[in-house]
C-alpha cells in the first residue's frame, strides 16, 4: 500500500508548525537540520509509513512553511520542548526520533529532557560537541537582521552557492532541492528569519549532551557521511569516545545523507527501529486528538 504523505499545520503555543505526516503505527520523528526544512526527508515518510510506521516531519519553528516568530527563542533545547509540547497534541507515544545536522541536536535534547518521550535516537550528521557550526555557516551568526531584510537577495544568492557545496564526489543537491530550500528564506520576512535562526548555531547548546545519552542509557544509533565538508568524520570518533555504548556507521556520503543516500538510511533506520524490539500498539496511537488547521 502506497502511503501519501499529507501536508497540513497546527498551532502550538500560539505559533503554527507545518507538518508532513504519513501512516499510522509506532511514531517516528524526523528533525532536520540548518537551513533546510521537511522536505529533506522526502524520499523516507512514504516507505517508512509503509512499513508501519507513523512518519512525522515538522518544519522546526522558524524555519520552512512554519511560523517564523521575531520574538521567540530558536535554540535546541526550545525546539525540543515545543516538540514535546506536539508531541502531546498529537497524542504520540515515544518515538524513534531522527535528526540530522542541528535536528540531531534537537534530538538529543529532546531525549535528555523528556526521555520519557523518545524510544530511540538516529542521529545523521549531527551538530554534537563543540565540532559546529562550520565557518561556512558560522559567518552568518553575526549577520544584521536590518541589512538582510534591505537586500534579501543576499541570503538567498549565499544559499545557492553553499548548498550544493555539501555533496560529495560526482553527487551534487538536485537544484529543485537548492529552490526549494531557498524559497522560504529569499523575501525580506524569510531573510531576516535566516539571520535569527542563524543566530542560535552556537557549539555550547550540544556540550556534554553525548555524556548524558550515556548515563540515561539512551539507545543511539549515529550515522555519519564521510565525506561532509562541515561536520567531519572525525565527529562521529568522538560519539564513540564520550558514549562507546552507540552504534557508529560510517558511510559514503557527504552531508545531505537523506537525499543523497536515502536508500541506504531507509534500510539502517528500519534496520534500528526493528532492533528495538516491538512495542504494543495501542489506543494513543491510532486516535489523534490535535487540532487541524488549514495549510
């Protein structure tokens, strides 16, 4: 059975979040990472659902068709309690939750905060350590939010010049993946909502938080492309320093692993989630209780 992925928003806390959603079953919740959106797990939600899965990908506050808030806090720990706050409206159980880049730091936050929320954690390239952000983005954090709202063509000729830079070998991001990206950042309201989020790519958010894994017994599964220009390999050397109980798994990649390689994550996540052994479906998670509103 093919499952469509369906596309709406809901609002929590007086903000609205844009969802991509398919099938029903066990939760899996999928994060992405700076400066991208949903979409970037566009070719996992339908297979995942499929195979019994409940797939869920929000845009991250502030990012994509989610609301893009002047006044409210964008860092990781923010966004992993807002995601707890869907996580009750949508009346979920605890999820497998797969982040990548800073939506593998969300993660981690989400599961050190609210460990009662997360079943387990597959991380892909992700912000960890003190190892991000990559000078390449890292310019960005002291950029002024005036002047990109002046000249939002600034931002946007910046992202199609660094984006495809996060391939590797003969593999480059598609360009209707480079637009796509783009799209919500390229007005002056998407500009200066660049520059926030920009703002809050600070290393000390993600300090200790492997450590943490470790001590709560988290189970965690990273896997890391090789060949990524921003967030080396030899990141994926320190989760086995700091938490020797993770699974490490190297592959040849760079740093979009979920469209560049999206066959192969699609087999190690269902590879991890049936690893984890099943988990008894139950009213929670077939009745949804959120509010709907429209896209």
């Amino acid at each position: 059975m093919i499952h469509t992925v369906e596309e709406r928003s809901i609002t929590l806390l007086g903000n609205r979040l844009y969802l991509r959603e398919a099938g029903r079953g066990n939760p899996v919740l999928f994060l992405h990472g700076f400066p991208t959106h949903g979409a970037i797990w566009t070719h996992l939600l339908s297979p995942v659902a499929e195979a019994g899965y409940h797939a869920i990908a929000p845009d991250l506050l502030g990012y994509g068709k989610s609301d893009h808030p002047a006044g409210t806090p964008l860092d990781l720990r923010e966004q992993a309690d807002l995601l707890a706050h869907l996580m009750d409206e949508l009346a979920l159980a605890p999820a497998h939750v797969v982040g990548h880049d800073i939506g593998g730091g969300v993660a981690q936050h989400l599961a050190v905060a609210h460990p009662e929320r997360v079943r387990s954690l597959f991380l892909v390239n992700p912000a960890s350590f003190d190892a991000w952000p990559h000078t390449d983005w890292g310019r960005f954090k002291g950029a002024n939010v005036e002047a990109a709202t002046a000249q939002p063509q600034i931002v946007a000729d910046a992202l199609r010049r660094l984006l495809p830079q996060g391939g590797s070998g003969d593999w480059r991001l598609p360009q209707e993946m480079v637009d796509l990206f783009v799209a919500p950042w390229s007005d002056a309201h998407g500009a200066a909502a660049f520059i926030r989020a920009a703002a809050q790519l600070d290393s000390i958010q993600t300090a200790g938080l492997a450590d943490h894994l470790r001590d709560i017994g988290m189970p965690t599964h990273v896997l890391w492309g090789r060949l990524d220009p921003w967030q080396g390999v030899e990141h994926a050397r320190m989760w086995e320093e700091h938490y020797p109980g993770a699974v490490i798994d190297v592959v040849d990649a760079g740093h979009w692993v979920p469209l560049q390689a999206s066959d192969l994550l699609l087999e190690r996540c269902m590879r991890w989630f049936r690893a984890q052994g099943p988990r008894r479906v139950t009213a929670m998670d077939r009745v949804s209780t959120h509010k709907t509103d429209t896209p």
